[in-house]
C-alpha cells in the first residue's frame, strides 16, 4: 500500500509537472538545484535530500542555481 501511494502521487506529479533524474541518486523530481561539491567537478543537478547531504561543511561546495519542472501552458 505504501509503495502504490508513492507511485499514485508521481504519476500525478508527471502530469502536473516535468520531473528529471537526480545526478546523485538517480530520484526522478521536480525540483534540483545545480552544484558542485568535489574539486574540480563538473555542475551536477541534484535533489534537495542529495544536495542537504553533501552541501554542510564542504569546502569545495558551490551553488549554481534552482531547476523547478514546471511545465509551460
């Protein structure tokens, strides 16, 4: 029951809005902010859950801004 709630409200989501796969870990959202947070990395587009993980106390943390899925009318 748990799992089909979940895939209810994604379907929902998709519908409403325009989701992309996380770099990190692979979770489709409809909300990734752009950074970087190793040396020498290449911009990543990551969750929110992702980017709460690696963002605290790392030096070689950058934001480069917020992806938002909203689709066009």
């Amino acid at each position: 029951m748990y799992s089909a709630f979940y895939l209810i409200i994604h379907l929902l989501t998709s519908i409403i809005m325009k989701t992309a796969e996380c770099a990190r870990c692979s979770q489709l959202v409809s909300l990734r902010y752009r950074i970087q947070w190793q040396k020498n990395q290449s911009w990543q587009l990551v969750c929110p859950q992702c980017w709460q993980e690696v963002a605290p106390d790392n030096t070689f943390y950058r934001y480069g801004g917020t992806w938002k899925g909203k689709k066009n009318k």
